[in-house]
C-alpha cells in the first residue's frame, strides 16, 4: 500500500495539470447531494491524483480484458440492435463498491441531473478490486448490455446469497457462472498476479506466528472470504461442481458451501443448471476446450459467439426467472453452428454433466464408471458400453440439441418459517428455502421431522418424474408426512 501511494504522488506531481480519465470509460464518485430513494447519485471525479491512480489500476490484466469485455459486449448489441447507441463504461468509485447495477443520476457541477439507464459498476478505489472483481462484474454488466430491454431475469430463491459451491436458481447460476468463468480464465491465463500464491498454492507457511495464511487455517480459508477463491479456480476448471455435495448432514451451510464432493455421485439435470459452479465449468470449457490452451485470438473469437449465442437466447427466451438458461444458451451455441463448433460444444456439455441432460441412465452408468476405477478394472471404466453412450448422446445433440432441455422439470420453491439460516457476518438470517427439484440431502435433512424414509421417497419420486407443482410434491412426498406441516410453498418475502 504504501508503494502504491509513492506511485500515485510522482505520478501526480508529472501530470496533475490535464489528468483526464480515459476516454473509453465515465468515471463517477458518490455526490455531495444524499441519494434519495431511487437510483443513486453520482458526479464525475475530477481530482486528478484519483483519475491517475485508476490510470494506473486500469493497467492490471484483469481490467485491460473487462474493459475489452465491455467494448465487445456493445459490439455485439449493436450488431443486433441498430438503434442501441455505445457509451464509456461507467465505473463508480465507491468504498466497499463490488456489484453491478443498472440506472443511476449523474449530477453536475451546476446541479442538473441527467438519469442514465444503462449498467454501471460500482468499485472500491482500490488496486486490488481492479483485479478479478471489476473482471467478475464487467460479466454481469455484460451479460446486461446483450441481454438487452429484456434484462437478465433474478428470481433468488437460496437462504443464502450466492457462491460458487451452492445450488442457487437457474438465472442466478447462469449469470454466476458467466461471471465466474471470466475470473478462472484469468487465473488459468496467468493474467491475476494475485492469484500464485494464494490460488495456485505457492506461498506455504506454518506457524503460530503467521495467522491467518499459514497452512493451520487453509482448509477452512476459503470460506473466511465468502468468495471461494480457490473453488472458483480448481473445481471450475476440472468441473468438480458436476457431482453432489460429500457434505450431506442435517446442515444447511455445509450443503451449501462445503466444497467437498462425492465423486460417484452425479447431480441431476436440475440441480446442475442452478449451479453456480456447473455454469462457470461450462463456460470456460467453451473458451479453453482443446489440446492446448488456446492462443489470445481464438479465446476472444469464442468469448465473442458466447456473447452472441447469450444474445440470441436472450431475444427467443421469455423473461421467466425460471427459464432453463444455460441448457437454452448452450442450445443456442450448438444451433449458431458451424458444424465443427456445434459438435465441439455438444462434447462439452455432454462430457462436462456426463450424460445426464440427455440419458436417463447416466448417472448410473458414471457411477459403475468410477467404482470400476478405484478397483483399477480399467476394462470396465473405459468399455465400449460407455464408449457407445457417449456417441449416441452426441448424435441426438447434434440431430436436434433440444435433447439437451427434455430431462428437465419445473422450479417449485417451497420454505420453511421455523428454521432460519444466518451466516454471521452478513448480520441477518432467512428461513430456510429449496427449490424441491433441486434440494440435495444435506438441505432435506434440515427440515424438521423429516425421516429417512421421507427422504427417500422424495429423492425416488424425483428421479422418477420432476415434481410439476407444489401439489404435485405434496401428493407423491408430503401427504401425511409430520414434516409437511412444516413447509410453506413460495419463495419467502
Ligand atoms: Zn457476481
């Protein structure tokens, strides 16, 4: 920080006289006027030493390809939409500032007001939220500018706000998960600095004296900044978030945020679309897939078809905040062809959830693939029964991808008033709330009065058929069950 600081005065000191900030971006701080209820206020900074210091923070990898995410993602619009008029991405400096957001007031130095109502981000003035965050929420700015009027629907239905490990809904993992793909490509490219040592395991220090970094604390450290920086590198890029939580007692934030998986046990179709980290492992799947790691080139000309493929999706879908948005972008992906690319995305979705968009029997057949390895029966684990699974389901793909949506059902929340979920440091706590198609055991297990049994019949009656309704689950689960009396449908307000 405090070499940070000598920078920023030298810097001052040579070009304080015309400091501008950079053309391609609107740089805003909080006004003097309070925000009233509505959007908030901004003016724009005019304090040269701050101007340079974000000069200088612009700089960093990560922000060099949000900014060129940015530009992109208006090209992309503006092919599609020829009235959509381009503007410099709005950055707000604001202390603890790490979200994106749409519509805000900009004041001017006479105390006119102009309402804007295109995305922004908001921005601690900071180095390191130049990093990976301005990266990460230039993802939902993004997705927000192709999405256009329509708007990335948001309907949360968690007890808990999203993270990487937990299964959310399915907007929110599809704009998690676009936005998280963004941060693994940057660790995998080597564009964070920040991220060899605590990421990639670099710095390895012991001892009372070195609390908290040192090797003492790190398997619960990834927990202590919500984030889950580790998770959103390794299991993303290995797409560990395919398989169920190993992490299955009656505990809600275990389920949830543990990121320990069982490896024999495949997701269903449901759960992984309302995955944060399932989305995040496809999309940077779509960009890096290969041999190799691609070249610079051909990751910008996929980040470009994945904008595109969003876009087009955006424009046929409807707004439902149910709507099965990663099976429909992929969908979306795999039509925009050409043959090669099609074919090339199909394998990845169809490697990444192992079969289970499209057979019904994929979660067994992963299941005799794994016990074959740990017994080293290397015929079985690569056998041509697999072998012919694997080529039927990439044939129905590309015969007709819409295969790839026909496993899944509806969302159909439900919660319950008497159990409540905190998480201390965010300082609030909410009742605990499941969408019933997606709710893994560790989350069942939470109810009270629920038996084994119950559990069960729940988890049979869903493999046999996605519950349709409240009533539905009702009829087949709940009927007569003590634990039902305890379930309320909906999403709490
Ligand atoms: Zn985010």
């Amino acid at each position: 920080m405090l070499q940070l600081a000598t920078q920023i005065v030298l810097v001052v000191v040579g070009f304080a006289s015309n400091a501008e900030p950079p053309t391609n971006i609107v740089l805003l701080e909080p006004s003097a006027v309070a925000d009233r209820d509505g959007p908030p206020r901004f003016t724009r900074v005019v304090d040269a030493a701050r101007i340079e210091a974000v000069r200088g923070w612009l700089e960093h990898s990560c922000a060099r390809r949000a900014l060129a995410l940015y530009a992109l993602a208006e090209d992309v619009r503006a092919a599609r939409d020829a009235s959509y008029v381009r503007s410099p991405y709005p950055i707000a400096l604001v202390p603890g500032g790490n979200h994106a957001d749409a519509g805000y007031v900009e004041v001017a130095a006479d105390g006119s007001e102009v309402h804007h109502d295109e995305p922004f981000i908001k921005l601690d003035p900071s180095a390191e939220s130049f990093g990976r965050t301005f990266l990460h929420e230039t993802g939902h700015v993004a997705l927000g500018i192709v999405a256009a009027e329509r708007g990335v629907p948001s309907e949360p239905l968690a007890s808990i706000p999203h993270t990487v490990t937990a299964i959310t809904d399915r907007s929110t993992a599809f704009n998690e998960g676009y936005a998280v793909h963004l941060e693994a490509l940057a660790v995998h490219l080597g564009e964070d600095p920040a991220a060899g040592p605590r990421d990639r395991h670099e710095r390895m220090v012991f001892g009372s004296d070195r609390a908290p970094e040192s090797e003492y604390f790190r398997p619960a450290i990834d927990f202590a900044s919500y984030a889950q920086p580790r998770a959103r590198y390794r299991m993303v890029r290995d797409g560990e978030f395919a398989f169920a939580p190993a992490a299955c007692d009656a505990d809600y934030l275990r389920a949830q945020l543990d990121p320990a998986r069982d490896g024999a046990s495949l997701l269903t179709p449901d759960q992984m679309i309302a995955s944060e980290g399932f989305a995040a492992s496809i999309f940077f799947a779509v960009a890096l897939r290969g041999e190799r790691v691609p070249d610079a080139a051909t990751i910008d000309a996929r980040e470009r078809r994945m904008l595109e493929a969003a876009a087009a999706m955006f424009a046929a879908t409807s707004a439902d905040p149910h709507a099965p948005l990663l099976v429909d972008w992929l969908i979306a992906c795999i039509q925009q062809g050409p043959a090669e690319e099609a074919r090339a995305i199909a394998d990845v979705a169809l490697d990444r959830s192992h079969g289970a968009f499209v057979d019904v029997e994929a979660a067994q057949l992963w299941r005799a693939t794994y016990l074959a390895a740990l017994t080293l029966d290397l015929g079985s684990f690569s056998s041509p029964t697999v072998k012919r699974a694997r080529t039927t389901w990439r044939e129905r793909v590309l015969a007709d991808p819409l295969v790839l949506a026909s496993r899944l059902g509806a969302v159909v929340p439900f919660y319950v008033p008497d159990v409540e979920i905190a998480v201390v440091a965010f300082g609030s706590a909410a009742p605990l709330s499941f969408d019933v198609n997606t709710a893994t055991e560790g989350v069942m297990r939470c109810i009270p009065g629920i038996t084994t049994d119950d559990e069960a019949r729940w988890i049979d009656e869903r493999a046999r058929h996605a519950f349709e309704s409240a009533d539905d689950f009702v009829a087949r689960v709940a009927k007569n069950a003590p634990f039902a009396a305890k379930l309320e449908p909906g999403v709490p307000n």
